[in-house]
C-alpha cells in the first residue's frame, strides 16, 4: 500500500497537530501566567498591606503586630467622621503618646531626641488616612524589647484630652530581638555593604547618594562576575544541547527512564553539570537581597545608626539625595519604570536568544501543505510579564532602589552578551 508524504506527516510522532500544539502552548502560558500573577499578588500583600475595614469615628492601627530590633514603629490614623481632623503640633514629641509596660503595668515614655526632624501629619480629610512614622523617635522611645501602647491624645472632634483621660484611640504592638538567621545576615551582608556605601559617599563629590548606588553596585557584581559567570556558561552550554534533548523526547516519548538516562549520558559527554547554573546564583542572592534593602533603607542615616561602624556614628554630612533632579527618597513615577521595563525585557531577550535560535517549531499538516506554528511557552510570559513585574515595583519602592537596579540590569546586559558571544 502506498502511503503518500501527507499521511506519513500526519502520522509521525514527529509532527504535532495544529490544535495539539496550539492547545499545549495555550495551557502552558495560562499556568506559568497565573504563577506569576498570585506571586505578584503575593508580593504586594507583604510590601503593601491592606488596612483592616473599621467602623469607629477615629482608628490608630500599627502596620505589624510585631516589629524587629532595628525597624521602627509605623502607625495608621484612619478618620471615618464626615470633617476634617485637625491634629495637634507636638515637636518634638510625637503625635501619639507611648507607653511602655513592665511588670503588667504601662508607663509613659517621653523622647529625649529625635533621630530625624520632627514631622508630623496636621490634618486628616474625611474618610481618609494618614500615617504617623515614627521613625524620628526609633532610638529614644524604642529602646527596649516589650510591649508598647500609642495612644492618640485627641477625641473625633480633635479636642485635646486632659492628663488624666484615657484615650480611645490606641493600639499595640511588641519590639521583638531578631533572630538568628537575621543576625548573622545583618552581621556579615547589610553592615558591611552599608558601611560601603557610606565610604563610597564620603569620597564622592557632595555624597551624592545616586552616584553612590551606582559605584557600590558594580563593585559587588565585578566581587560576583566569576559565579555570575560560571552560573551563565552553565546555562549556555543546557541550551546548546536543548536540540537533542528535544530528540531524546521525541524518540522515546513513552519512556521517561531512557530519556533520563540518555540525558545523563549527555551530560557526560558534553561535560554538564546542572549544578553549574544553579550553586553560583544561589550564592549570589543573599549579597543581592542585603544590597536591596540597603539601598531602601540605608538611604537616611540616622535611621540606621544601629548597622554604622564605629567611626561612622557621628557623621558630620548627610547623603545628598537628589540625583538629575530625581528625588531618591521617593518612588520615580515617570523616568525609572519605563527605563527598567525596557532594560530587564533586553536582558530576558538575550537571556533566551540561544535557546530560540536552537528551537525548531513544530512541523504541522494543514491541508496538503506544511506550515510553522511558534510555540508559545513560559519563556514568553517570562519575557514580557517580568519586566512588567519589575516596572509596576519600581512605581512603589524609592528611586534609589531604581538605581540599583537599572545599574545591576545593565551590567547584567554586558554580561550576557558577552556569554552568548562565547564559543566555550
């Protein structure tokens, strides 16, 4: 019997049908698009927490029920009334009065400085919020680990209340020591790269804290490039065997120990290690995540008096925090997001250009003619929602997180490139 070259396309289990390859692209997408939306979603909930629905005239919330050594205290004064609340001016105490409880019993506390200018919010719209840091008064009201009470010394008509009137307007919450894993982190990661930092800016004409960022975070990826490196070669050399791999799978296709087995014995003889990709990154993170919190939080000295070395307590200079005209203490809603956008979807792009120049589509039979279907897979969401992902943060964390990260971006362009231009 003769079999023409259209029924052996269509009868290969080398040929993928077009509604077959269509439906697995589709579902491959919609699962690896759904992943990145809940860890998104996820995220926000742990940087950005929701307020808790209330009903009372006036609500003081703290944004933790627990606060570690070193974090200082943030409030939410929540207004459900139909007026303006006028707030008092207390500077150079806070807006709320603290009380700290030992043996059962709370005892005011009263500020003998302020790490920062005292600043406090003086009015609260209708049916709005506003919240109190109270950052200024990290190292002379929360000294101590316990229990604290806030307590707003003003009724929902903003009349002051007498010494002796128990305000309704309270909340709690503990200052806590931190652990183990958080010490050894702060001890070995966030002190010396903030200490860097601060050398860094006391070289740099005027401290500019932007061009700080930038000094300090080539230096930690010039201190990583080797793993960073190793980690991408390795990367390079799976892709350069994905082609075979794909044959291994399309060969046995019902025997996933052969295909285990042969890709060992690719392994061999390519001279892969998988580990090679994934040990040096895994090392890399903990110096990456200590630069990112640094760049946040290290940014106003004073409050982090707690991870400065000896010689750099008393500092006679502060960092200058604008840079071309960007407020770094404050999220860059117009200039930064777009800017990341575009360098972190450069970067996934050279990231998997090996891997699509390697990829054959998959052959289809349509009518009596063959045709190419692109395999739409997680690369493809990877490679458009991430950068989004990295854009919609960068609308929320300060400019100088932007920095670091559009600077490690473009470092990590040059690095790339400079990989998948390798022959080894």
């Amino acid at each position: 019997m003769r079999i023409s070259p259209q029924t052996f396309l269509r009868s290969s289990p080398l040929s993928v049908s077009k509604p077959a390859a269509t439906k697995r692209s589709t579902v491959e997408f919609v699962l690896t698009f759904l992943a990145l939306f809940f860890l998104l979603q996820y995220g926000i909930k742990i940087f950005f927490p929701a307020e808790p629905a209330v009903t009372a005239p006036l609500v003081l919330t703290a944004t933790k029920d627990e606060y570690t050594e070193g974090h200082h205290p943030e409030l939410t004064l929540k207004n459900n009334t139909d007026h303006e609340l006028t707030l008092p001016d207390r500077c150079p105490q806070p807006l709320v009065d603290i009380a700290y409880e030992e043996n059962g019993e709370m005892l005011d506390v009263m500020a003998n400085e302020t790490a920062t200018p005292c600043t406090t919010p003086t009015t609260v719209a209708a049916h709005s919020s506003v919240k109190i840091d109270l950052g200024p008064w990290k190292y002379s009201l929360f000294g101590k680990l316990g229990t604290y009470k806030a307590s707003l010394p003003i009724d929902a008509s903003g009349a002051i209340l007498s010494a002796d009137q128990d305000s309704p307007v309270s909340t709690q919450f503990s200052l806590v020591e931190v652990g183990f894993f958080t010490k050894t982190f702060r001890a070995f990661v966030t002190k010396p790269l903030l200490n860097a930092l601060v050398f860094i800016a006391s070289y740099v004409p005027g401290h500019d804290l932007g061009w700080s960022i930038i000094i300090l975070t080539i230096l930690v990826k010039l201190i990583l490039v080797v793993p960073n490196q190793h980690a991408l070669k390795g990367q390079k050399k799976l892709q350069d065997i994905q082609p075979k791999m794909n044959e291994l799978k399309a060969k046995y296709p019902n025997d996933p120990k052969k295909v285990q087995e042969e890709t060992m014995r690719l392994w061999k003889e390519y001279k892969i290690n998988p580990m090679q990709s994934c040990l040096p990154m895994a090392l890399q993170f903990p110096f990456l995540i200590g630069l990112f919190y640094v760049i946040r939080d290290g940014g106003t000295l004073e409050l982090s008096r707690h991870l400065l070395y000896g010689p750099y307590q008393d500092l006679a200079w502060q960092f200058d925090h604008m840079f071309f005209g960007l407020d770094l203490t404050q999220p860059s809603m117009l200039l930064l997001p777009p800017l990341l956008v575009v360098l972190q979807f450069i970067q996934m792009k050279l990231a998997f250009a090996r891997a699509n120049n390697k990829k054959k589509p998959a052959v289809v039979d349509v009518g009596a003619k063959k045709s190419w279907v692109p395999e739409m897979n997680q690369q493809t969401v990877m490679l458009y929602a991430l950068p989004l992902m990295i854009g919609f943060f960068a609308l929320k964390f300060p400019a100088a997180v932007s920095i670091y990260w559009a600077t490690s971006t473009v470092f990590g362009i040059a690095q790339q490139w400079f990989v998948n231009r390798s022959k080894s």
